[in-house]
C-alpha cells in the first residue's frame, strides 16, 4: 500500500515548494469563498438595480436560475480543483490543461482575466460599504447627502484596514472567517424576521413572483421586456462570484485536493439556499414601490432606494440603522476575505514573473509568511478602479460587470481545455464528477459565453456618454494591454507557471486521499 503523500509532497509534485503556512481546516477553506461570495453584500449592493430592470420577477426567479448556472461552473472548477490544488487556482489549471505549446499564452490570458475580476470584485465590495455607510449616517441625519468624493474616501479608509489585517494579522482574518459564516446565516435570519413581522403589510405572491418593472428608461419597448429581465439577473450573478478563493487558498489548506474543491461547491449551494431566503424575506416586505426604486415621492422628497429603504419603511429609523449595520459587517468580512484571496492570487501570479516587478511583489514575510506586498498591491488596484465614482455616478454597475466578466471567462478558460485538448490526458483527482463531467463543463461554458454578452451591454436607454456600460471599454484596455505585452515581450520569457515535476498517478491519488464523487454513478460521500 502506497504510504499517503502529504499535502507539502503533492504540492512539490505540482512544481512548487511549501512557502505560506498550511493551517486552514475544510471550513475555513469554505468560509473564504462563502464569505466573498457574501449574499448580503451582493444582494444590498444592487437589489435597487435588479428592482429597476425587471423588478421581482427578475429578482426572485433570476436567483435561482443564475444559481443553478453558477453551480455548473463550480462543479467543473472543483473537479479541476481537486487535480491542481495549488494557490495559482485557475491560471495553473489552464497551463496545465493546454499542453507545452499553448500553457503559456493560456495561463497568461487566464490570470490577467482573473486579476482583473478579483480587483474589480473588490472595488465593488469597498464601493458597497461605503454606500450602506453613509446611508446609515443619511438615516439620522435626514439633511445629509453623500457625495462621490466622501465615497471614495471611505472606500480608501477600509482598503486600509484591510490591507492592515492581511498584513499584520493573518490568523485573525482566518478567525473572522469562521465569524463571518455564522454572521451571514444568522444575519440573513435576523433581518428576514425583523422586516417580516415589523412591515404593516405585505406584498402578495402573485407580485413576489410575477410583477415586472422597466425602469431603464425604455429598453423594454425598443428591444423587449426579456431583455430588461435579462440585464436584471446581474445583481445574482455579480453576488456569485469569488468562489474561486477556496483555490487560491490551497496552499494554506490541510487535504487541499478535497477541501478545495468542496469549498467551491458548499459555498455556491449554501449562498444559493440562503439568499432565495433573503430575497424573499425583503421582496414580500416592501411597503413603497417608488421608494425602493430609488424615486422621489409624490412631494418631491428623496428616498434612500433599495435595501435600507425597505428596513425603513418596514421598521423604523433605529430598526433600519441596526439591520443596515448586520448588513455593513459582512460587508466589512467579504471585503477583508477578498483582499486575502486577491493576494494570493498576485502572489502566484508573481512567483511565476507574470507582473512587473515580481521578484519583490512576490516575496512572503518571514514571520507572518504572508504576501505582503502582494496584499498591498491588491489594495491600491482596487482603490484605482473606485475612483471613476467621481465622475460617474453609474461607474458601480461598470464595476460590478467588470467583475462578472474577468472571473467568469477566467473561471471558464480551464474548463474548455479540461473537455476539448485535456480531454483524453486529463487526471482526475479525488473529487470529480464522473460521467458527468463533460454535460455539466459544456453548460457552464455555454453560460459563461451568455453573461459575457450580456453584462456589456447598455443597461439604460438612451444611452449616452453618463449612463453607457463601460465594461466593454475597460474589458478591452486590459485585453489590449495584456495582449499587447505579450505580442511585444512577454512570449519570450513568460513560461507559465512550473510544470509538475513528476508524473502523478491518479489511482495513487485515489489511494492517498478521501475519495469524493460527485456525480450519481456512485453513492456521493459526505461533502463537509
């Protein structure tokens, strides 16, 4: 019987050395992607956008739908997971999958996707805080009115923080991950109840589940209310995103090639069951279509929009301040769980000498042995992509399609490998999805290719220079950009990441750790 490789040996086989400190259990490993996916940062963040393209029906039956689509898209990331349980996640997987002459063109092009998604992600998490923030203090002080600035502003002061907490307190941040699972479900618990049985009424299920609103201004009768539904379903598929940090964690997690993969998957149905009860939960207690909506009143008064606003009129001011803050700490999580995943990424990435300055970008803290510079890098990135807040007020929904976008093609790049040029050479590691495997990764690419479309196309009409999506112009800067670095440079010394460096058996690894499948061909093992 072959003795059981050690998580540090397989590693090594996979090209690389121990560097980060191998202490995350299977939970923690899945509360860094439960708590960047964070329902009650993605659904408070653009619950109004939802609401106004689409309205409950595309609220509360586009959860599930993109849920669903999401989950294939995990599934096919975990399988690849479990083969390549190493921090460059999706890069790694790509290099890998494409054989020696097209790994490093597809690792190149899959990182940048990917970094471009995680900062993106990121920003938006800090822009979503902020928000909420000041909308707490706009409850108290009825006179006050945020401004763009105050917003960026904000956005700086938490970046800090969180920078400050990956660098200076690791195994704090791995502590506030276990908090921040249980403060996501029994938050979600606590505001469903609350506005529930605070709200005077509530709203009946043939609205819940079938009334439309089309307030984009007119894209409803130019190009037809499916449209509007389906630039509606963003505010799912922007909260669904970040699962891929149970990958980049690997190399700090015990029994990696299974622990990864279930992260990826737990976290998407956990979010998945938790936010429909949300949506829910908020949808039937809404008290004042034209408030949620972000609209003034009949008397020209302003409304805060959204979530806050039906905590407000479903409770009271104080009710309202206390839910929105439930709300602002998983916020406060999410964001800080997303810097810890954005670095490791550019720590990876780095290793390999993928950005400038790598051999510094890369380096891990003696003591922490955390990537430092790497945290910071990811922080001052994603302050960058907050600042065009000031000039527009519609630059978040940009944000929030940039990150869609990157992680999506990313998360999608390796699956097409996986079923077209890895198809026959592919060794599958412990968790995999059987027979299953090449219907769910076509579904999954075939989604993938639907909200790439999508979430660049104009969301108000008509479109001019303030409310155009500028997705597709930032999309296509880093496209051009790193493209352009290749075709110029970067082919002739970019490799890709290290190729493994010995053959690894796949009944070894069958023998060497907990076998998990997925698919129906076998009774499943226990997930967590």
């Amino acid at each position: 019987m072959a003795s059981r490789l050690t998580d540090e040996q397989r590693l090594e086989q996979l090209g690389y050395k121990q560097e980060l400190k191998r202490e995350l259990t299977s939970f923690t490993n899945f509360a860094f992607s439960f708590s960047i996916i964070s329902i009650l940062t993605g659904l408070n963040s653009l619950y109004l956008y939802g609401f106004n393209t689409g309205g409950p029906i595309a609220i509360i039956w586009g959860w599930p739908i993109v849920s669903f689509f999401t989950l294939t898209v995990g599934l096919s990331m975990a399988e690849i997971c479990s083969s390549f349980p190493t921090s460059g996640g999706l890069y790694y997987w790509s290099a890998q999958l494409a054989g020696p002459r097209w790994a490093p063109l597809a690792s190149w092009v899959t990182g940048w996707f990917n970094l471009m998604g995680q900062i993106g992600c990121t920003a938006g998490i800090v822009f979503g805080f902020a928000t909420v923030l000041l909308q707490i203090v706009s409850l108290n002080n009825p006179d006050y009115s945020a401004t763009p600035a105050q917003l960026v502003l904000v956005c700086a002061a938490v970046l800090f923080v969180h920078a400050l907490l990956n660098t200076f307190a690791i195994k704090a941040v791995n502590a506030l991950n276990y908090v921040s699972v249980w403060w996501h479900i029994f938050g979600v618990a606590i505001i469903v109840i609350a506005v529930l049985v605070k709200a005077p009424v509530h709203q009946s299920a043939s609205y819940v589940f079938g009334e439309f609103r089309d307030n984009t201004g007119g894209w409803g009768e130019k190009a037809g209310d499916g449209y509007v539904f389906l630039l509606g379903l963003l505010t799912a598929q922007f909260t669904l995103t970040g699962f891929d940090a149970s990958a980049h964690m690997s190399e700090e997690t015990a029994n990696a090639s299974v622990a990864g993969p279930i992260g990826v998957v737990m976290s998407i149905v956990v979010s998945a069951i938790v936010g429909w009860i949300y949506l829910l939960g908020l949808t039937f207690s809404i008290q004042n279509e034209t408030a949620v909506a972000g609209q003034p009143g009949p008397d020209g008064s302003a409304s805060i929009g959204g979530v806050v606003q039906i905590f407000l009129d479903a409770t009271s001011t104080k009710g309202a301040t206390l839910l929105a803050l439930i709300v602002l700490g998983a916020m406060f999580w999410c964001g800080m769980s997303s810097v810890t995943a954005n670095s490791r990424m550019i720590y990876a990435f780095t290793r390999d000498g993928a950005l400038p300055f790598s051999d510094f970008l890369h380096r891990i803290h003696p003591k922490t042995r955390t990537p430092i510079a790497a945290v910071w890098l990811s922080a001052v990135l994603s302050l960058v992509l907050c600042l065009p807040i000031l000039g527009n007020s519609t630059a978040f929904a940009a944000v929030t399609s940039i990150t869609v976008i990157g992680l999506y093609v990313s998360y999608v790049i390796p699956v097409v490998l996986r079923l077209t040029i890895a198809r026959h050479t592919f060794e599958r590691g412990p968790v995999h999805l059987g027979r299953w495997s090449f219907v769910i990764g076509w579904i999954a690419v075939l989604w993938t290719c639907i909200i790439t479309v999508l979430f660049v196309l104009p969301p108000a009409y008509p479109v001019d220079a303030i409310n155009m999506n500028y997705a597709s112009v930032m999309v296509g800067f880093v496209l051009f950009f790193s493209m352009g670095w290749w075709v110029l440079g970067a082919r002739k010394w970019f490799k890709g990441p290290r190729i493994a460096v010995a053959h690894v058996d796949p009944a070894a690894l069958d023998r060497d750790a907990t076998h998990v499948e997925l698919d129906m061909d076998q009774k499943p093992a226990k997930m967590i």
